[in-house]
C-alpha cells in the first residue's frame, strides 16, 4: 500500500520561511517524479515544483527564486524549501508522486500552509 505522508506545514508571518517534507512508501522511491501542489480555497489545484527521478526541477512561476524542491532517495523523502512566504502562498500543500510507464499517480492527504500577520 502506498503512503505518502506529508509534514511542516503551520501558521507563519509574510516573510517567513517553512520546509515542508514528504516522506514515501509502498514504492520504489526512485523509479517516480515527486511533486508538490498547492490549493487555495476556490481556486484549482496547481502545480508548485516538481523533481524528476534524475534531479530535474521545474516550478511554477509564482514561486521561482523562493521555493526549493529537493528529494533524498536514501530516506524516500521529497522536501520544499519555501522562503519570502507571503499571503498568496497560503493553501493546502499536498505531496505527488507520478510515474509515466506504467502509468501511477500518488497524493497525500495535504497539509496546510498559512501566511499572516
């Protein structure tokens, strides 16, 4: 059966930094790209960074320069470095692990980020 169990998330001030982490099980850690979407309320789920199983990143342009994907195949662990936090990074962050061949797709049950004075 596979986890993906995400945690870090908390309430903090604009300016702020928090590191959320994803830790994975029931798959073969490195055979998957490992993702990081976020929800607000009302609005759909987006894309927030995203590592490929060879280290490739890639992220949403409202968060380049302050948000830092990174994985630790050794531990299964996928982690996002959030720094500069503000208002609009507030949201449901869930955790994504996605194969193409076969095609597999994996979420965690968020947690939540909040952004306030």
């Amino acid at each position: 059966q596979v986890h993906l169990v995400e945690s870090g998330g908390g309430l903090v001030q604009p300016g702020g930094s928090l590191r959320l982490s994803c830790a994975a099980s029931g798959i073969t850690f490195g055979w998957y790209a490992m993702g990081w979407y976020r929800q607000a309320p009302g609005k759909q789920r987006e894309l927030v960074a995203q590592i490929s199983s060879d280290g490739r990143t890639n992220y949403a342009d409202s968060v380049k320069g302050r948000f830092t994907v990174s994985r630790d195949n050794a531990k299964n662990t996928v982690y996002l470095q959030m720094n500069s936090l503000n208002a609009e990074d507030t949201a449901v962050y869930y955790c994504n692990a996605e194969r193409t061949i076969p095609r597999r797709d994996f979420w965690g049950q968020g947690t939540q980020v909040t952004v306030s004075s």
